[in-house]
C-alpha cells in the first residue's frame, strides 16, 4: 500500500491525522503541490483529477478521495470507530461531515484559492466569490459555536471524522489573523 501525500494541503492533511487516530502508518510519497508535482504526467496516471491525496493498494486499486481512503482505513482497523457505530451515530457523523466539508472546509477553501496571491497558478480566480464566502464561513462557525455548547466534539460525544474534517478545514494563518483582531474578543 502506497499513500500520496500532500504536505501541508488540507486534504492529505485529513488522512494523516485520521491515520494517527488509529495508530497506523501507511508508507507515503510526498507530492508537492506548490511545485505542481500533482500535474506530472507520473501523477495524472495515479488521478488523473490532479488531485491529492491518494491511495494505491497492493493490487494496483486506487482510491482517491480522503474520505473513501478513510473508510477503507477504517474498514482494515475498526477501533476506534471514527466514522460512529450503529445506524444512528453512522448517519449523525454522515450528516456533520458533510456539513463541515460543503459549509465549512469547502467555503474556506474558496476564499483561500481565490483570493490568496498564491493560489493564483492554480485556480482560475474570480475574487468576488472568494469574498462572498467570507460571509459564509462567519455563519456557519457561529452556528457551529452554538451547537457545540452541548457536546464535546462536532457529531456528539466521541471523537470523529467530522472533527478532523473541521481541524483541516481551519487554516492556522487565517485563524490567528482573524483571532488578533480586537473584535474578536467581543
Ligand atoms: N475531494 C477531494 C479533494 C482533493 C483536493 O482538492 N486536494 C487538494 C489539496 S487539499 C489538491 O490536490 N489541490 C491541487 C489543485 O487544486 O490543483 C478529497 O476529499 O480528497
């Protein structure tokens, strides 16, 4: 088995913390995006979507996708369960890691790869759309902040991939930028 690695990248990022949870290590190769090793023609073969991380087995099977490459983690070592256990828990963690991935991870990733000068060889910005999801992003942490007075971690009581989705989702620079802002402590 063979991971492809991002670096720093939130997506590959997901995976690895999600292998740490388990106690796991999988032998990986580092791709560096910032180099736009992922457009190689070597990683096109592996996905040809360009995009990171992936997982190659033993039988050549690639799976791309952090969270398809999650389940089948969790598939080969069940404990501790990360994506909940019994019907219930299964839909909850189902249901909050969508919402952090689609309202969250997926708004501040626009505003990133729209707005940040960085970004700018690898998406065709539209700086409007970053901006707007500026907005977005305001919202849904604010009604995350509301629903996480009752519990401890993003789908309930346990420790999830909806939480790893929501760490990798927060980018450390932005969040102590936004952080040092006087109104912050409002
Ligand atoms: N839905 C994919 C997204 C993968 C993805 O967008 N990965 C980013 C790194 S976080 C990437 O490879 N970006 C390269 C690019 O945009 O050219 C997943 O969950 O793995």
């Amino acid at each position: 088995m063979k991971l492809y690695d991002g670096g720093r990248a939130p997506n590959p990022r997901r995976v690895r913390v999600f292998l740490a949870e388990k106690g796991m290590s999988i032998p990986a190769e580092s791709v560096d995006i910032g180099k736009m090793e992922h457009k190689s023609a070597e990683y096109t073969a592996i996905n040809p979507l360009q995009r990171l991380p992936a997982l190659v087995l033993d039988d050549g099977t690639i799976i791309t996708e952090s969270v398809a490459i999650c389940r089948y983690i969790e598939g080969l070592r069940p404990d501790p369960p990360l994506f909940g256990r019994g019907a219930k828990e299964e839909a909850l963690v189902e249901m909050w890691n969508r919402r952090i991935e689609i309202y969250l991870f997926q708004a501040i990733s626009f505003v990133f790869r729209h707005l940040h000068p960085a970004m700018r060889e690898m998406e065709q910005q539209v700086p409007e759309w970053g901006e707007a999801n500026k907005q977005r992003v305001y919202d849904f942490l604010q009604f995350l902040d509301r629903e996480l007075k009752d519990r401890l971690f993003v789908a309930g009581d346990h420790y999830t991939i909806a939480d790893i989705t929501a760490l990798c989702a927060i980018v450390r620079r932005w969040h102590a930028q936004v952080s040092a802002r006087p109104s912050a402590h409002a």
